[in-house]
C-alpha cells in the first residue's frame, strides 16, 4: 500500500435524548440487603450518570458488523487477530481498529468520547439528585400459572429515566491510502448510517425489554474552516449498502474539495 497521510478530522455533535429508561451496568462487589441488583454506572466523584464511550463505540460496532456481513462464527469482533483476511479496505477495521498482525490500513479511525448530561439535567441533577433515577421492578414469571415465580423474588434494575438527555460527540479521522480519501468519507457515511441504526436498536442493557431507546437531536459535522452541517434532515432512512454508502456528506463539505 501507498503511504497513509491524514487529510483532515471532522466533529460529529448531538443531543442524545432517551425515549426510554436507560441502563448501562456498573457491576456490583457487594451484597446489600434493600439494595438494588443492577446499579448503574456513575462518574465516581460526581455520582451522575454518563454514557461510556465504549459504550456507544461496542454498540455501533456490533450494529455496523451485522450490516456488513462481518460477524465471525467463534462470537469474536471483526479483526479480533491475526485469523482473518486483513483486507485494508474494510470498513469495519478502518472505522473502529483492529488487532491484525498484517493490517496496513492506518490507525483507528473513531474516537469516541463520554457522552455526560447535557447543561440542563445537570442542574437538575445537582438540584435534586436523589429524584434524578428509577427503579426498574422485574419478576420472573411462573411458564404455568402465568404469574411471578414464587422461589425467585423481585430484582430492581436501576435507569435513567426517559427524556433525559446526554452530550453526544466523537471525532472522525479522515486518511489517504493513494485514493485522495475516498474510502474513508465512504466510512464516515457508513459510520453516520450507523447512528440511524442504533435509534431503531438499543443502547445498554435489556433492549429487547424496553430499554435504551434513543434518539440523535441536532446532529451536527463540524470540519476546520468550513460551516457547521446539520445532519438530521439527512442521516435516516438509507437502505443500507454493503458495496455504497448514501451520500450524507459529501468531500467539499468537510475537506473543501470536490468529491
């Protein structure tokens, strides 16, 4: 391969809004009577709840290898080692890495950040941090009676409740590997396409329960020197295409040349 030169990096920013209660897992050491069986994660000085980057990084990974075809039959990620074609141009091991020994396609190109409470539940947070969560109850239901079962009591699922909403960002690094970059504004648009999917999917723990529906508020591309572009009259309702991506963004967007 050509040698790799970066070409510039974009900012992807949103409001991330719950449309349901929320929970990404902080596991639990201990035992306490009363206490509540899946704690949420929490900053450890604070005590408010964020939203991880690997959180939202697995998430859309996981949905992006499902879409391209990539999933491996061992349950292992796409590019997990050395025991697979190290094709430089895929889009999953060019967007989220890799741990290929011959991979030759440059560095990671996401960087996901944390995604904290947005300016406005902070305060609320801060004014009132006891009320700020839910308690989620779930029973274990008897297949015979049809009620709960009366051997395995209740378990309480702490969440964020819905309507509460996070700051969203994450940077995008745009490279050239001798096609003046075009594989990489084709990733980027895979890449925004995948936050289409996961507002159809879920986010954290018990999706398929109820839990972690989203949804993308002011989506915005900031690039170096160039105007902000609003994404959200245009990142839904793309088929998805292995072989093409939709033309969200287009090169004189964010690079200021022609596409």
């Amino acid at each position: 391969m050509t040698d790799i030169r970066e070409t510039g990096r974009v900012r992807l920013g949103a409001r991330l809004r719950l449309k349901s209660g929320l929970h990404i897992g902080a596991g639990k050491d201990s035992v306490e009577i009363g206490g509540i069986d899946n704690p949420l994660i929490k900053h450890p000085f604070t005590g408010e709840p964020y939203i991880p980057g690997s959180s939202l990084k697995g998430k859309l990974r996981f949905l992006l290898e499902w879409a391209f075809g990539k999933i491996r039959g061992d349950g292992q990620a796409w590019g997990f080692n050395g025991d697979q074609p190290a094709d430089a141009d895929d889009p999953v091991l060019r967007i989220f890495g890799n741990a290929l020994k011959d991979w030759k396609g440059g560095p990671t190109r996401l960087l996901m950040r944390d995604a904290p409470l947005c300016e406005e539940d902070r305060n609320r947070y801060l004014a009132a941090p006891d009320s700020f969560f839910e308690e989620k109850t779930e029973v274990l239901i008897d297949r015979i009676s049809g009620k709960a079962h009366d051997r395995v009591g209740p378990r309480q699922t702490e969440r964020v409740p819905a309507g509460v909403a996070f700051d969203f960002a994450c940077v995008f690094r745009l490279y050239d590997t001798g096609d003046g970059g075009a594989r990489d504004l084709a990733c980027l648009n895979w890449l925004i396409q995948g936050l289409a999917l996961l507002e159809e999917d879920a986010l954290g723990g018990s999706g398929s329960r109820g839990y972690g529906r989203i949804a993308f508020e002011e989506l915005v591309l900031h690039a170096p020197e160039r105007e902000a572009v609003a994404l959200d009259n245009r990142f839904r309702g793309h088929r998805f295409d292995r072989a093409r991506p939709p033309a969200i963004l287009r090169a004189e967007e964010i690079l200021g040349v022609p596409a």
